[in-house]
C-alpha cells in the first residue's frame, strides 16, 4: 500500500521543521520497527534498512537518545533499500520507563503517540496497582490512556461486574472497554476510538491478547500469537519487537512486546494526575514537604483513616514515589560522577598537551 508521509501521521510542526532539508541529499522517514539498534524506517512509499551514524551513537548521553518506533528521522538512503539515521526530530510524546538492569537510565518504549490502549486479561491478569503503574507513565508522556479489559469471553458476568466495581472504587475517571478477541465483542468500540492519521500503542503483559487484537483491528492474521494454556487461561509471549502499522481506516497502531517490568521515571506530574485525588488533598497538609508517611497534621493519612482515600491506592501511591524518589537519587548520582568524570578526562588531556609541548 503506497502512502504519503502524512498517512503516517506526519504533523505540520515537523513538516516545517524540515522545510530547509536538501531533498537530493536526505529526506524524512518513521521508524516503524526497531531490532535491536536496526531499524526499518517508511517515508510512505519506500522501506529501509536502517542504522543509525556514528556522531549519533556518540553524542547520545542516554538510550533515550536513541530512535524509537514512532519516531521521525532525517535519513539518508543508498542502495535503494538501505538508509542511515543523521537525526531523530523532536518528539511530541514519548513514552519511557526505567531501563531494565541499569540504573538511572530511562528507555524510550515508543514515540509520538496520541492514545495508549492499556491491556489486562480479565482472568489471571486483572490488577489495578499495575494498571496504576501504566496510568503513571502514561500521564507522564502526556498520552492518554484507555484500559482493554481482554478476555471476556473466559469469564462470567459475576467476575466482570467485580472487577467493573473494583476498579470503579480506585479510579472512576479511567476510560474502559470490555474485550472478547474470540467473539470481537467490544471491538467496534475500539475502532470507533481510533481517528485517521492519530497514533496508538498497546501496552500489557504477555499473552494478554495485544497481538491477536491488533490482527482484529487489521482484519488479518499478521502477527504471531500464541495458544491459551487451558490449565492457566494465559497466551504464549510472542511478539519479540515493537512494530508500527496503518489500519484500513487510517488510524496508527504500536505493537509492542509484553513488558514483565515497567520502572515509573522521575516526572512528578505523571504521578501527581494518576493520584489526583491523594495529589489534591496532599495539599492541606501542615508541613509543604510532608511525605504522608507519619507526619502530625497530614491531611492524606487523615483522609485514609475517614475511608476517603482507598487504602490500596494509597499505599501504591507510596510504593510508586518512593520509587520515583529511588529514580532521581540515582540520576543525580550519576550527574555528579559523569561531572568528576569529565573534568579528570579534561585535566588529563590538558596534562598531555602540555608534556608534549615540553617535547
């Protein structure tokens, strides 16, 4: 299907962003799968091999500052089929977690999306801490965020009315759809959501049903899935990289892998829309930098005790901001030792030049 950049959703800030570009010499590409530091970048009619320059792996601090699916990129192409990444553009989301197994670093899980499709399986799966979690670094993108509750089907209307309430009593606010992929119940609900040339992503633990709701969506068998084990209800994990498609009614969809951690980042305002609630009474506390843990005149504690805040939301709230605490401690650390670090390399190469011209 030969699209235009804009059927990939190309927004006017960045089309005038690249106006200046020398089209004989590069052009502009998204990166709609990533391979472990390969990538397959579209400009709409053509797809690419790509990988990115030696000056961007350099200059990159973080593994943020590496392309993502979803991102648009300044590419030079040779071979008719391969290309090279000069430049990521600026993003106008991206969602991020903590870096698996390395401290202080954020990894960039997709970009430049409008609407994250939050999966949970209602049968062994169903957690609103988790689901908190998502809502987290969903508000700290700036992505809004809509709850998938997958898997009807294998559940009765008792158990769905349940986790209905449950999540009801947590967060009345967040958005839901009841799911079946076998009978496509809930489905047309789904599309109607999706608007031509907006971005999506799905987002959830393994076998929850994303692939097998994406290949719904594009109404065709296009991604693998896996078998539901009938001892313990779960599907096979099968998606192995994050991938970009264009559905028939135009909309952009993400799949990504089933993520087993998913570590919130430093941004306060995330945490803050999430627990709304906690976030507003937090503000008649007696003491401005109260951390609702023990202080006297804590207005959150209070509000615990009288039954106005849910006790496990409050306690998940703590959980998460002592984890965001965790996080900055930790990247403020390392600023300090990357600053030591680059005035002994400064002082070394200062040292070096002046030996040699003792020479």
């Amino acid at each position: 299907m030969k699209l235009k950049l804009i059927d990939l959703g190309l927004p006017k800030e960045i089309s005038e962003k690249v106006k200046g570009i020398d089209p004989a010499e590069f052009s502009i590409g998204r990166i709609t799968q990533e391979h472990r530091e390969r990538y397959i970048v579209s400009d709409g009619e053509n797809e690419y091999d790509a990988e990115i320059t030696g000056n961007l792996r350099f200059s990159a601090r973080s593994r943020s500052d590496f392309p993502a699916v979803g991102d648009w990129v300044v590419i030079k192409t040779y071979n008719n089929d391969q290309a090279i990444i000069h430049s990521v553009l600026p993003r106008k989301t991206a969602l991020s977690r903590q870096a698996v197994g390395k401290a202080a670093e954020e990894q960039i899980i997709c970009a430049n999306v409008d609407v994250a499709f939050i999966v949970q399986a209602i049968i062994n799966n169903f957690n609103i801490n988790r689901l908190e979690r998502y809502l987290t670094i969903c508000n700290s993108s700036g992505i809004e965020p809509v709850l998938i509750i997958s898997k009807t089907d294998l559940s009765d209307e008792a158990e769905i009315a349940r986790a209905q309430s449950t999540l009801e009593k947590r967060d009345s606010k967040v958005r839901y759809i009841l799911l079946s992929n076998e009978t496509k119940e809930g489905l047309d609900q789904i599309l109607n959501l999706i608007q031509k040339r907006k971005t999506y992503c799905v987002l959830g633990s393994s076998g929850v049903g994303k692939s097998t709701l994406i290949n719904n969506l594009l109404n065709n068998d296009l991604l693998k899935t896996g078998q539901i084990s009938h001892s313990t209800n779960k599907g096979k994990h099968i998606t192995e990289h994050r991938e970009l498609f264009v559905l028939e009614n135009g909309g952009i969809i993400i799949d990504n892998p089933g993520m087993r951690e998913l570590g919130i980042t430093d941004n306060d305002e995330g945490l803050e829309t999430t627990f709304q609630g906690i976030s507003d009474i937090a503000k008649k506390c007696k003491f401005p930098d109260c951390s609702h843990t023990s202080e006297s005149g804590c207005a959150v504690i209070d509000a615990v005790e009288k039954g106005l805040i849910d006790k496990d939301s409050y306690y998940n709230y703590l959980k998460l901001r002592k984890e965001q605490a965790r996080f900055q401690t930790t990247v403020s650390e390392k600023r300090k030792k990357d600053k030591i670090f680059g005035r002994i390399q400064k002082n070394f190469y200062r040292d070096s030049d002046k030996y040699r011209s003792h020479d």
